[in-house]
C-alpha cells in the first residue's frame, strides 16, 4: 500500500535541489524528503540511487527534468525504472497517470490571484492528489485560508528566504515547507 505523505514526513523542511551541486548538501542534511527540480534522462538514475541511499524519501518534479516528456509512458518508466517515492507536477493528467502506477503526487499550484487560487483548488480535487504545493510560500493568511478550502496536505514553497519564513508557514497549517535554499535544509523544525 502507498505510504501517506502526512506519515512521511519527519523534518518540516524539504529540500528542493534546483542544481546538482547542491546533492551532497541535500544528503547530508536534515531533510528526509527531497524534491529534485533538475538533472536529466542521463543523471536522474544517479541522483536517484544517492539520495535513496542516504535514507531520503524523493520527488522528482517532472516538468523540469531535461528530455522527459508529458506522457504516460514516461510515467511508467519513472514508476518502473527510477522508483521515486512520488512526483510534483502543474499537470493534473500527469497526476492521474502516477496515481495508477502507484507514486504518491504532489499537484504544484502557482497562486497569483483569487482566480488561480480557486481554479487550483478544483483542480486539485478533480485529480486528488497527495498534496499541493503552493508557491509562492510566503503567503501565511492564503495558507491558512486554503486549509479551509480543501483536505489535501498544503507543502508551501518559494520565495522562502529564512526561518522565520518556514515558521509562519508552518504556523499557518503547511504540513512543510520546501526550499532550494542549503542554509535551511538543516533547521530543527
């Protein structure tokens, strides 16, 4: 059975890896979960097998590796071949196809206004996914006026500069907070 994002969750902070040399730093951190927002059809496989080593739970977020296309065969590939924990897409298909290969999802939402807010929301319980992440993250009173509008776990991200920022998140109702910042993938929260 698919694990529950809500119980893998360890450290509140996720790193989000935007560049390779940022992996080690990923490993050695705190953060159990790690999103990988970079690589390649050629690198995903390494990056993959160091971070599982290293104990991390990953995502891949699918819309920005290099040469993957928005299919569902290169769902099963990445189900079947790479075996992440799950992805992070904006493509509420891509999260269909993965929910049937038995990857946990996170549906990204990008929340510019009131439109985009409500729109995303529907979206997101049309596809269920297992979480949203919401950008940009520093945005307390929409996190917590989203956890009025949907069950779905809330992961915010972007724009997180400090941690003081991670706590207004996570005081707000985020289950976490993501950051492709190093300095914050070691905080105690």
């Amino acid at each position: 059975m698919k694990p529950n994002i809500i119980d893998i969750v360890q450290s509140q902070v996720i790193a989000s890896i935007k560049d390779e040399k940022d992996l080690d730093k990923a490993i050695q951190s705190n953060a159990n979960i790690v999103f990988i927002l970079t690589g390649n059809l050629i690198t995903m496989n390494g990056y993959l097998k160091k971070l599982k080593d290293a104990g991390k739970t990953t995502f891949i977020h699918i819309d920005f590796i290099d040469g993957l296309s928005n299919t569902k065969s290169a769902i099963k590939y990445i189900a079947e071949i790479w075996k992440p924990a799950g992805i992070i897409t904006t493509r509420s298909n891509l999260i269909k196809y993965a929910k049937e290969e038995g990857l946990m999802t996170i549906q990204r939402l990008f929340l510019i206004d009131r439109n985009a807010l409500d729109k995303g929301i529907e979206i997101s319980h049309n596809c269920k996914p297992d979480a949203i992440e919401v950008l940009p993250g520093l945005m307390p009173s929409i996190i917590d006026k989203l956890t009025t509008m949907t069950t779905l776990p809330i992961i915010a991200g972007g724009l997180i500069s400090n941690k003081q920022d991670i706590l207004n998140g996570l005081s707000a109702g985020a289950l976490a907070i993501s950051s492709g910042d190093p300095k914050l993938w070691n905080l105690d929260v």
